[in-house]
C-alpha cells in the first residue's frame, strides 16, 4: 500500500511538456472503489477554459461531462444543467489538444466497433489518449448514478441502481479518454466516454451507441498528471489494487461485456 502511495505521488509531481496531448487527473478509479466518493476537488480550480473531461460529483451526484471549459452535470432524473458554483468532486479527468488527429467516421455499430476503430487510429495503445467526436448517433445509450448517502457502497454497488437512458436521433458530442490496462488502477482501462447533446438536455456515461456520421479529434498524450487528495480519509485509505474486474462491471454495459 506504501509502495502504491509512493508511485502515485511521484506521478503527481510530473510536469509535463510535450506537443502531444495533456491529460490531468485528479483522484483515481481505485478510490472510487474504495469507496472514497467525497468531494475533495474544488472543479472551480481545476477546469481551464478549453479543457474537455470527465468525472463524478461529490457522493456520485451524476455524471460529468467537461466540454470547452464548462462542466456539466447529468443526473440520474434526466435533468442536466451546468455545475453550480462550488461543485466538488473526488475524481474527475481533464485534457487539452495539442496537435490531434481529425478523423470522419461512418457507420459505425456499438460501443466496442468504435473502440477497435479508436484503437485502429492510434499510433501507440500503450499511451493514454484523450478524444472528442462530434455527430449524429441514431441511437445512444447512456447511465447516472443516484446521489449516495453515507456510509458509501463501493462504484460496482452503486452502479446496480443506475438510471438508464436510451436515446434515438441524438446529436451531440462525446468526450473522453483511453488507458492502457496496465494504468487500471488509475483510470478505467479501455475507452472512457460520456456524451452530450449540443442543447445540452440529454448526457450521461456512454454505455452504447450508433454512430451516423462523426467528426474526431484524437490524441495521444506523453503522460498525465495526477493529483490526490490531502485528507484523513485518503491517509487512512486501503485502496485496493486489483480493480479491473470490479470497473468494467461498474462502467461497461453489462449486455457487452465479454
């Protein structure tokens, strides 16, 4: 546990210049699971006008989504609005472009096809990667979560009494990142998305989808900041390593998994 704590600090205190893309990171997948869902991030501080992102609210009030600067809250009654002033969270990831790829897909069938074909376009799956795509998605499948209340369940607990929506003639955008799996315990491993449409009603953590036509911006990043949290309960914390099985339930569509 001393040695993780260790890494990830040492992580931390990386700064990064490069022309590839930049990925920041504040908190980790693994303290989701261990069931740290306090809001120890003030988004105020950390969003910069262009970032685009994901991330959770304190308590998993929702899901979040970051587009040109603005964070966005999507709930578990539908409702999404722009985060209130002061909205914090306990893990929440944020990139900008430097050079991407753009890209037009067409024709694409479910969450896995667009991942092969996002994996296709990569020159190394061995980066993390941050994405952006743009388009008409005839059908869009995502999920929030409700607020939890203390004592906190776990992600996969918390994930069992999701809102589920499903979207047909849905515009918008979707934004993300990837992370090879041997960073699980940092980030979800694969393709991590959530979308919005462009009127801003409709948004949630993408769990399928079709794909009419889209427009990508994509890239691969050198490495990534991450940030952890200064307080009691992140000291006394014994995050769990083994994460893979337990993130994949929890962020997958369960119809999908393999």
């Amino acid at each position: 546990m001393n040695r993780l704590r260790d890494e990830l600090s040492i992580i931390g205190l990386t700064k990064l210049e490069s022309d590839m893309a930049r990925i920041r990171q504040h908190g980790t997948i693994n303290m989701l699971i261990g069931r740290l869902l306090d809001g120890v991030f003030d988004l105020g501080k950390l969003i910069q006008p262009g970032d685009i992102g994901l991330g959770a609210f304190h308590g998993l009030d929702g899901e979040m989504i970051v587009l040109d600067g603005i964070c966005y809250q999507a709930r578990a009654d539908g409702v999404v609005r722009v985060a209130e002033t002061g909205a914090r969270s306990p893990y929440v990831t944020l990139g900008t472009f430097e050079d991407p790829r753009a890209i037009d897909f067409q024709a694409i069938e479910g969450f896995a096809s667009l991942s092969k074909r996002l994996d296709a376009e990569l020159a190394d799956t061995n980066r993390p990667a941050l994405v952006r795509i743009e388009g008409r998605f005839p059908r869009l499948k995502a999920r929030s979560v409700h607020p939890q209340a203390k004592p906190y369940s776990g992600l996969a607990g918390v994930a069992k009494s999701q809102a589920i929506f499903e979207w047909t003639d849905f515009e918008g955008t979707i934004v993300g990142v990837r992370f090879p799996e041997y960073l699980q315990v940092l980030q979800v491993a694969g393709w991590h998305l959530h979308a919005i449409s462009t009127d801003a009603a409709r948004g949630g953590h993408l769990l399928d989808l079709q794909v009419e036509s889209a427009h990508v911006k994509l890239e691969s990043a050198e490495g990534f900041e991450v940030c952890l949290p200064d307080d009691e309960s992140f000291r006394k914390a014994d995050l769990p390593v083994d994460v893979h099985a337990e993130v994949q339930r929890a962020e997958r569509d369960a119809n999908h998994l393999e």
